[in-house]
C-alpha cells in the first residue's frame, strides 16, 4: 500500500543582507514580510472529556460530559448507585456495591474510544453486546480486560478479550508479547470497534489483535472457554456497553462512541462538498526517454512524487519521478515536450522491489536562487545500502534542460534502519534554509524510539543551510536552528516526533510550514510545524496516547495537530499544499491535502487568529488516489497519480 501502510509561535526568520537579497528575486513581498515577523499560531491541546472538530464531523458522541453520570445506571437497575462518583471530570468506581454499570442505550455496530487509570492490583473490564436477560453481565457479554498489569492478579492482561484473544509478538522483540499498557495510576487508552465485517482492540494505539464474532476461530476459542456453558454469550447482534465493578477502585474518562452504518462506513469529518473536478493539466506532454515498460517487460508506473516551478523566468516545472529521473518541460496547457534533466535509474532503490515500496527517489527542491546557481537537490534511497541520500546537482552549462551528471555532491547520508518509513519530502523555505521529511526509520510501533529521540536525525524536520559547509559537513547549520547549541541534541533538528511526514510544504503567502504525518493504526493528521516543536510520536499519534513509553527528558511537551481523521475515513494521508491561485475561487487560501487509501480530497480553511480549522470540505465527489501535489509559480496546485501511461498530472477545475 503506497504511500505507507502506507505560522510558529517562536519561529523567527532571521535573515542576513546577502541572503534577504538572494531570497527576494524568488518569492513575494508578502512572505518576507511574514519571515521577518513572529507568527503566532495558537494551538489549545483537546480538552478532557470533549470532542474535537473532526470527531464531532464524523459522527462521535460523548458517553460521558465529566459533570454527571446521565446515559448510565447500573445492571438491570433505572439508576445508578453511589458507589461512583463524578470529581474533577473523572468517572470514578470509588467505594464497595458500586456494582457493574451500563449505557442506557444499545450499541451493534460501533467504535469506543475510552481513557482508563486503574489502581495498584486493581482489575476491572468493558463488555459488550451485554443484554439483562442473565444473571451478570458477562453471561452474554465479551470483557476486556482493565487491570494492573504489573502487581494484577490475573495472568490475563489488559486490553486481552478475557479467555478468547490475546496480542501478538510485540515489533522488534524477541517474540514478546505486545504489551502497549502504561502502569497502574497512569492513563490508558482502549479502542474497541465491534461490527459484523470484524472486530479490533488497539491498546494505547497499539493494535492487539483481530476476530469476528461468530466465525469458525471465534467458536472454536468460546466452546473452549467458561463462557461455552452460556448459551447466549457473544450471540446478540447489539446491547449494552457495561464497565464493571471488580471490588477495585478505576477511574475513566474520554468515554466515546460512534455508531457505525450497516457497511462499516461513518460520516465523513465535512462541512460541505466543492463539487470540482479533475483534468488532466497536460495532456500532450510525453516523457523523454521513458517507457511504460522495464527492461524485464514489468509495467512502470509513472509516479511523479515533486512538481516545483523553476523561478527563473523560463516559466518552466521540474518534475521527478520515484524511480529516480527528473524532468523538465514549460508550463503551458497544451506543451508536448519535456527534457529529462536528470536519470538516476538504476542509481537508486527500486521501489517495486520487495518492501521497496516507500523507496526510491522521494524528493526534489530546486535552489532558491536557481536562476544564478542552477543547482537542485534530490532525496533518494540508496540503491544497495539502507540509507537515505541528499545529493545537489548543477545544470550543464551549454544545455539549460540537463544536469550534469557529474556534479552530483552529496549533501547528506542518513542512515535507515529498515525500509519504510523514509519521508524524503524536502523544501527550502522563506528564509533560504533547505528542510526535509525524515520518517521514523520504519517497521511498526517505532521500534528504536526515534520519534522522541533527539540524538538521532531520523523522526524528525531538518533544516540545513546548502550554501555553506562547517564543521566537516558538506552543508551549514543555521545560527537559530533550536538545538544548535545543545548537549545529545542533533544541530540539524528543526522539529520533532514525526512518524511518516508525506508531505511538507510551505504557504508562501504566510510563511508557514505544513506538515502531513501518516499515522500507524488509527489516526492520521495535518501539523503546522513551530521551531523546536515536538508533534508527540511515539508517545502519541495525533492527540491520542500511543505505547507506553517514559517521556523523554528534556523533551517538550507535544503540540496538537491542527487537524487528524480517524482510519474509518482514512488510511494514509497525503500532504498538500495552500491553493494561492485565484483561477479556481473556491480553493483559494485553502490548504488541499488526500488520503490515498480511500482517495478522498479535502480542502482545510484554517483560522490563524483563532489557531482552528474553520471548515473541512470535499473538493471532489470522486476516489483519486493520490500521490503527492505540486505547484507552480502562480500558486496553482496540481494533484499526481500513479499512471501506466504518463498521465499523472492533475489540476481542479469547476
């Protein structure tokens, strides 16, 4: 699955004479003012016990408001008993005859977001499908698992189906156990969704495990189970969602749930629907010296990954290709011919390649003053070895529609410690400085915590200066950059905890930098990224916990998403850009990113006074699986898609 699975509070752009000049034959008036400002973006964390924007757009509900026990009563009971209390917007099994609580209403098909802490040795559980037609709840409905999972008395887990499903090997362990819970006393988040296609429990973000009621594994694990001398266990289509009372004190919040439809679908997280469409922006261009087929007569798909103006007058756009060749051709509806300036096929990783498929050539960035330097920069993997490669590259000088190939520098090397994972979108931005898109290294789970760890490069946004060279590195790094001066800290660091970011881009009007991560079971989510930021990962996907790793010393404290959307809306989100053209009105300031799974489009309107997103909207009504975006110098935005013929490039018209 491609791609995975697939502004700033304190940012100051402080530019030097030489580079201020160099900058201004490039981008507008109105983005160096920006880069010459403090913006402030305001970011409120989610409040306990509320739903954000997008849940209450894509059909979530409170189960409880954190002021009182309304939509619950006790087991076979109209009320609820006094053994649990309401304080400090946390629902709170406090003293002994609580009993076991349940929804007033019945639930079949759902999805349950849930905050739990539990006491030291303390156990209880969340069922489902639970009917009053027996003597206890769980006599029909599955449990959960809510316990300590260090001093319980239970070898059973937390997050474990009680008797029927356990997790998996844990990512990069020795065959452990996955076990994603934080210690008694600390919060912990469980995600159910319980429907008739299948079933999933994620522990804090971790997925544990799959079933489907009624199938034969499921009968098989029941009949060897207590539970077989129920006869109505796990048999009712809906019921109600009980939380128990196991003689311990617990307490939960964050009580969410959200009806699903009859084919697992939710509403989409929309304010309304723009009703474009998608042409194709050139449809007569053919691509020097490409062919839908390999040497070994395998399709090629096209698969344009960077589409950026040249800046120089010649009204041309770069473009490049993830198996590794970058064209050029001029900007015109109607042009038929482009220049391959640039064939590294061969000379980086194929992505077609087993487990290849995040690989490859994944980034482009021509040098801000490419009209005097006539250097660009690639990304791309190594063919041979797990590393990343930044290289620059000038254009020949008797041919301005080739590069040298010679002149490749190698401006960086990073190691990766697996395939996936790689990022590889870079930009330079307002203030000259080159950043880029590392991911986490890959796997699941991010196994080497980088996301949180400052001593390495990977999990995070670099920025670099590609104009000088210090400290034996073949680039410089920025005076201001907010690690620069720092003990165990990467200088290069420009934000962090990043999982995938696909992709980055800058609003040339404001300035900002926006930023798509691809999130691992549950979330995926749209960032503005600060200097210094960290965005949460591995502690956290989006706003929600993730894992149950310590804090990181000497971290700060993780910045919300500006907006996420569950993964029964999407799969795997690709970044965009803000449309600054005014060919179509109805774009214009927005910031248009997809997801490729589901193919959807949006357009975010964010409000930077108030620091929210003002409306989401559907750009258009059709499934377009979508790669990446591009720009050109108008501020035009154009869409890429996978194509066994070359037509990959798209733009929206009315």
């Amino acid at each position: 699955m491609f791609p995975f699975c697939i502004g700033d509070s304190d940012m100051r752009f402080s530019i030097t004479a030489a580079r201020t000049t160099l900058f201004r034959r490039v981008l507008p008036s109105a983005v160096l003012a920006a880069s010459s400002l403090v913006t402030s973006i305001a970011r409120a964390e989610t409040a306990v016990n509320t739903l954000s924007e997008a849940e209450k757009r894509s059909g979530w509900q409170l189960l409880f408001d954190g002021e009182s026990t309304d939509g619950w009563r006790n087991y076979k009971k109209d009320s609820i008993s006094d053994g649990w209390k309401v304080e400090d917007g946390v629902l709170i099994r406090a003293q002994g005859g609580a009993g076991d609580i349940v929804t007033k209403e019945e639930y079949g098909a759902f999805e349950m977001l849930i905050d739990y802490k539990i006491s030291p040795e303390g156990n209880s559980g969340l069922m489902f499908h639970v009917t009053e037609d027996g003597g206890q709840p769980w006599f029909s409905g599955p449990e959960i698992q809510v316990q300590d999972n260090v001093d319980g008395h239970d070898p059973q887990k937390a997050g474990w189906l009680y008797q029927l499903y356990r997790p998996g090997t844990a990512y990069g362990s020795n065959g452990e156990t996955a076990d994603a819970t934080r210690p008694a006393g600390e919060w912990n988040q469980l995600y159910v969704r319980i429907a008739p296609d299948g079933c999933e429990v994620c522990v804090n973000g971790v997925r544990y495990y799959t079933f489907k009621i009624g199938s034969d594994d499921w009968n098989r694990r029941v009949a060897k189970s207590k539970f077989s001398q129920f006869e109505g266990f796990g048999k009712a289509k809906a019921g109600h969602i009980c939380l128990q009372d196991h003689g311990d004190m617990v307490s939960y919040r964050n009580i969410k749930v959200r009806r699903l439809n009859d084919d697992g679908s939710v509403p989409q997280p929309i304010d309304g629907q723009l009703g474009l469409k998608g042409e194709l922006a050139f449809p007569n261009l053919k691509w020097d010296q490409w062919e839908p087929v390999d040497d070994n007569g395998r399709l090629r798909p096209l698969r344009i990954l960077e589409l950026t103006p040249s800046r120089d007058g010649t009204n041309r756009l770069f473009a490049a290709s993830q198996y590794g060749a970058v064209w050029a051709f001029e900007n015109k509806a109607d042009v038929t011919e482009s220049h391959l300036v640039l064939d590294k096929r061969g000379n980086v990783a194929d992505w077609q390649r087993p487990g290849g498929n995040e690989e490859g050539m994944l980034g482009l960035a021509l040098h801000p003053n490419f009209k005097e330097t006539q250097k660009f920069y690639v990304y791309y993997t190594h063919p041979t070895e797990l590393k990343s490669v930044v290289s620059e590259f000038t254009m020949k000088a008797d041919n301005p529609n080739e590069a040298d190939p010679e002149s490749e520098r190698i401006v960086m090397e990073i190691e990766q410690p697996f395939q996936n994972h790689n990022g590889g979108s870079m930009e330079f931005g307002p203030d000259g400085y080159l950043y880029i898109g590392l991911g986490d290294g890959g796997l699941g789970n991010d196994p080497k915590a980088s996301g949180q760890d400052l001593n390495t490069l990977l999990g995070s946004i670099l920025r670099i200066d590609v104009d000088s060279k210090a400290d034996g590195k073949a680039y410089g790094i920025p005076a201001d950059n907010p690690f620069v001066d720092s003990k165990d800290r990467q200088a290069e660091i420009y934000a962090y905890g990043v999982r995938n970011p696909w992709r980055l881009a800058f609003d040339r009007k404001t300035g900002n930098l926006w930023v798509a991560d691809v999130g691992q079971e549950l979330w995926e989510e749209v960032n503005l990224v600060t200097k210094g930021g960290n965005y949460g990962w591995s502690n956290r996907e989006g706003t929600n916990a993730f894992g149950n790793r310590a804090s990181v010393e000497g971290t700060s404290d993780p910045i919300d998403p500006v907006w996420q959307y569950d993964h029964r809306i999407g799969r795997s989100i690709t970044g965009g850009r803000v449309y600054n053209s005014s060919r179509v009105d109805q774009l214009t300031g927005k910031y248009l990113y997809a997801d490729y799974v589901t193919g959807k489009i949006w357009a975010l309107s964010y409000d930077a006074d108030a620091g929210t997103v003002s409306s989401n909207e559907e750009v258009i009504p059709d499934s377009i699986p979508v790669l990446a975006f591009g720009e050109d110098e108008s501020g035009e935005v154009y869409y890429m898609t996978n194509s066994p013929r070359g037509e990959c490039i798209y733009r929206f018209s009315k």
